[in-house]
C-alpha cells in the first residue's frame, strides 16, 4: 500500500500545474514513480492515477516502459523496486563492513557447541566465521570454498565442502552435484544469504541456480536465519529464494528505520535485532 506521504507527489503535480497549465510530463511522472518505489517500497497504479489526476492505463504504460529498461518490476497492481547490480565478491568485501559486523556477531550467537550450520557464501559470511569462537565445536557445511577456506584456523570445528559447478559471481557451488549433496543434510541452522528482501515477496537473489540451491537448503534445515544490510531491505531480485514464513528469522541492524522494519513485522517477520 502507498503511504499517505505520497500525497507530496500530488502537491508537486499541482504546483506544476498551475505555473505552467500543463499536465506533467512522462519523464517527469517516470521519476516520480521511481521516488515512491524508494520511498514505499510499493507503487500501486490504481492509487497514483487517482493522486495525479491521470489514467490508471498512463500509469501502467510508465510502468511496463520502465520494467523493460529494467528499472522496476512489474507485479499485479504496480510495481515494486529491483535490486541493484551486485558488485563482485572482491568488491563486496570492502562494503559497509561495520554493519556486516554487527550483523556477523548477532548470527553467531544464534549457534550452540555441537551443531551441524550451513553457511551460505558471502562477505557477511565471511564476517560471521571470523567472529565464531576459536575453540567452538561445530559441524559446519558449505557450498563456498571461500568460506571454506576461512575456517582453516578452526581446529574445533569439522568443515564439509560441497561442490559443483563453481558460480564464480557469489563463489558458490550450484547445480546438480551440490543438489544431490545437499539431499543429505539436514542443518541445525542455515544462515542464508540473499541479494534483497521485501514484505510481501521474500528474500530473492540474481541467479536462478543459486535460487534453486538456497532454496533446498532453507527446506531441509530446522532454524535460518538471513542477515540483511540495510540496502537490501525493500527491494527484489528476479529470483525468489523463500517467502518470509519460510525463515525464521531476519537479523537487521538496530539502527534500521522503524518505518521500514514495520510492514516485516506486518507480515509476521521475527526481526532480529544486531
């Protein structure tokens, strides 16, 4: 649903009206339409062809023109906000680090001595293995032989490496051997990765193989958990990898806006706070 603060859209509309007696132009109106996405995390067409005095079919015209130069994604109704390019891992890695920090240290102690985690690929991940206690026990599996590789320190814990072919963008295994590895397992606690998070449609990510992997993982482990960074929040990838019931929980950082935390809360997210 469009919050009422839309209306400002409306005030501009207006002004623009009556100093130049024209009706707002499509590039105009596109741009708007791109504010409502970052501001809401929801355009409905229905609400803001009766905010701006235009035909719901105008609104609808804006919005598939954009879906096509991929700067929205068109859903029954409206539109909802895409995810931006993920930068590869190497860049990634230098990326809010204090936020993935804090995010590393509430995953941690959602893991006891003795369990069997899968940890997802990632530079969150990566965080999250740094901060597990030296002399911990675990079982821990995973797919990235980068996360793999930062548990070379941890004489404490039994490290699984599943294979397959290497998704060398996230550096993660996918396809049909690491399927078949994963039929297998049954996690205590899967901390999952995702590339964007949204009320209504899940947790998502870029590529329909990886999807497909985290996909399995989250139905074949008791408790997972996805640590999100802020500008994941209220966005979508092209891939849907779990319904928000799905997880059980969401792990965010306490400085998240409230506003934003709310409609999760509304769809029955348990919110984590790091």
């Amino acid at each position: 649903m469009i919050l009422l603060d839309c209306r400002i859209y409306f005030d501009i509309i207006t002004q623009y009206r009556e100093q130049t007696g024209e009706t707002m132009l499509t590039e105009q109106r596109r741009r708007l339409i791109l504010d409502v996405l970052t501001r809401d995390g929801r355009a409905v067409a229905a609400e803001l062809a009766r905010l701006w005095e235009v035909s719901e079919d105008t609104i609808r015209r804006d919005m598939r023109d954009m879906a096509s130069a991929g700067l929205l994604k068109r859903v029954h109704g409206g539109a909802l906000p895409v995810a931006a390019p993920l930068p590869d891992l190497s860049t990634r890695r230098g990326l809010a680090t204090d936020e993935k920090r804090r995010l590393a240290a509430a995953a941690v102690r959602l893991i006891s001595p003795g369990q069997v985690v899968f940890l997802d690929g990632g530079t969150t991940t990566a965080e999250i293995v740094r901060q597990i206690p030296i002399d911990m026990p675990l079982t821990i599996v995973t797919h990235a032989p980068t996360i793999a590789a930062e548990l070379e320190r941890h004489s404490a814990i039994e490290v699984v490496l599943i294979g397959g072919r290497l998704y060398r963008h996230s550096m993660v295994a996918v396809g049909p051997t690491a399927l078949s590895a994963i039929e297998r397992i049954r996690p205590d606690v899967f901390i999952l990765g995702a590339t964007a998070a949204h009320p209504t449609d899940g947790l998502s990510t870029g590529d329909h193989e990886e999807a497909a992997i985290k996909r399995r993982i989250v139905e074949r482990s008791r408790a997972v958990y996805c640590p999100l960074t802020q500008d994941k929040l209220d966005r979508i990838s092209p891939f849907v990898i779990a319904s928000l019931s799905d997880v059980t929980g969401l792990i965010v950082t306490d400085d998240t806006p409230e506003q934003t935390l709310d409609a999760y809360r509304a769809c029955g997210a348990q919110l984590i706070p790091a």
